[in-house]
C-alpha cells in the first residue's frame, strides 16, 4: 500500500486530493489545524473507501513550535511516506491597492515559511531513505509579481524556487520533487472573485495532480494551457506588465 502525507487537505483542493488517494487504495495521512474537520474527513474517508487507511494529525501550520512535532507524528503514524505533498494556502482578498502586512504575513507564514519548515524536514527524510517525491501546490500567481496582491505572488515564488532548488539537491539521491502550478480551481478561495476562466473543479484538478504526479512529472499546470498563458506572461516586457498585468 504507497502512503501519502498531505499537509492542510480538511478543504478544497487539499480535500479533493484526500479522497483521490483514498479511493486508490493508498494509506492518507492528512495533516490539518481543525480537529473537528479533520475527525469527520476521516469518518467520511474510511466509510466510503475501506481499502484505505485515513488519519489525521492536528498542526496549525502558523504555529512554527509545532511544524517538527506534527511531521514526527504524521511519520510515525504513516509507518513510512513515498509522497510528502504540501497543499495548504492562504489567499486574502484585498482591495488591489492597500497593503495589509498582518494579512500578508500570515499568506507568508502558511504559504511559503511552514512549507519550507516541512518540505525541509521531508526531504531530509526521503535523502535518507533514497526514494519517494515531494511535492507542493505552489500557483501560477508564483510566476510573476502582479499589482493586485503582491505578497501571495510572493509566497508562491518562494514555494516555487525553493521546490526547485530541493528538486536539484535531491536528484542524485532517488528522490522525486514536484512543483504543481493550478490556474484558478474552484474552492472557497476563489469563492466570489470575478473575471475568472479556465475554472477547474477541485475532484478534477485532484485527478490531474494525482496522475501527473505518479508519473513523476516534475513541473506541470492545471489545466495544462496555463502553461502558454504563463509563458505569455513572463514574456510581456516590465514597463508594460506594469501598466497592463492582471490584478
Ligand atoms: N483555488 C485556486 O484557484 C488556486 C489556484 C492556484 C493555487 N492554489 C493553491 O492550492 C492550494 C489549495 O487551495 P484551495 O483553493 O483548495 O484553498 P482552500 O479551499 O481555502 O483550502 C486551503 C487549505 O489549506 C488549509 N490551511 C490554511 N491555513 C492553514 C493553517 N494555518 N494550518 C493548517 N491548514 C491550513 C485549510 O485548512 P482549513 O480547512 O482548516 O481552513 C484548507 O484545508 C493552496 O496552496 C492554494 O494557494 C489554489
């Protein structure tokens, strides 16, 4: 049975991910801040799915003394890990102009300083282990800074590079590491915002991940054609992203 931890899955993508697992048979550890989400994800998890074995382990990921603590338990509740998978985000919506630095620092925190506290720790782990991917959900938003919220652009950028520079550390060691770079997935997160396209359902996106991720794809978009878009995007020339670039 492969084991998967997936840290901040109680919602969302994260959420869709879990039942993806789940309904393949593998061993779920998920890692989140609710225990009362986390207990009922479980319940629902192992009744719909017997074949396989869902726990959950309660880490706020914006309380930094308990990121080592919980990935020890989320291990030694696993037995082993093949795939460490980093979901959990934070998106605030503010008003495009106002910077919010409370607001800011905590899609910080989660986005970007947790990850890299956990998807440090794992990839310690896997070096010593000589196998097995880790992998986060960074963004798109990660691909440029743009003026409508500067500090998730921000986080995502870091998760992104520092995903790749884990990827080149760990190669000669057997060890998988993938960058996952949604477009817009339809989740609370962007619950409201207009002008959205491309929009994927979570169970959807969760299935692409899943695939592409055990082919052991190392960056990918979902949907695929984001890639273009993308591209595009970092091709547009700085004086006219400035007054241009999307929000
Ligand atoms: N939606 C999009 O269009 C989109 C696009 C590109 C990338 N992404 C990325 O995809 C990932 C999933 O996003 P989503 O759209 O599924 O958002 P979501 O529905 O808001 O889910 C976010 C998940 O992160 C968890 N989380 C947030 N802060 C946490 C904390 N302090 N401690 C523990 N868990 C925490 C949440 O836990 P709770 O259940 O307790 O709230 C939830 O499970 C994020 O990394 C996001 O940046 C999303």
């Amino acid at each position: 049975m492969k084991r998967v931890i997936l840290v901040g899955a109680t919602d969302g993508l994260g959420k869709a991910l879990a039942e993806v697992y789940a309904a393949r048979g593998f061993w779920v550890t998920i890692l989140g801040r609710s225990r009362e989400k986390l207990d009922a994800l479980v319940a629902d998890l192992g009744s719909r799915f017997p074949v396989a074995t869902v726990k959950g382990v309660v880490c706020d990921l914006s309380d930094r003394a308990r990121l080592e603590p919980a990935f020890r338990e989320a291990l030694a509740v696993t037995g082993h890990c093949d795939l460490f998978l980093y979901n959990a985000g934070v998106m605030h919506h503010g008003d495009g102009v106002t910077s919010e630095p409370e607001r800011d620092a905590e899609m910080m925190d989660v986005n970007a300083v947790a990850a890299v506290r956990l998807l440090g720790l794992a990839a310690n782990w896997f070096r010593v282990a000589g196998r097995g991917q880790i992998a986060g959900i960074s963004s798109i938003a990660g691909d440029r800074g743009r003026k409508g919220n500067p500090a998730y652009n921000a986080s995502k950028a870091a998760l992104t590079t520092f995903l790749e520079g884990l990827r080149n550390r760990l190669a000669p060691f057997g060890v998988t590491v993938s960058t996952v770079k949604p477009g817009y997935v339809g989740t609370r997160l962007t619950a409201g915002k207009s002008g959205l396209f491309w929009v994927v359902p979570p169970a959807d996106a969760a299935r692409i991940i899943a695939d592409r991720l055990e082919k052991g794809h190392e960056v990918f978009y979902v949907y695929g054609r984001w890639a273009l878009f993308g591209l595009a995007m970092r091709l547009v020339p700085r004086f006219l992203f400035k007054r241009l670039g999307p929000p």
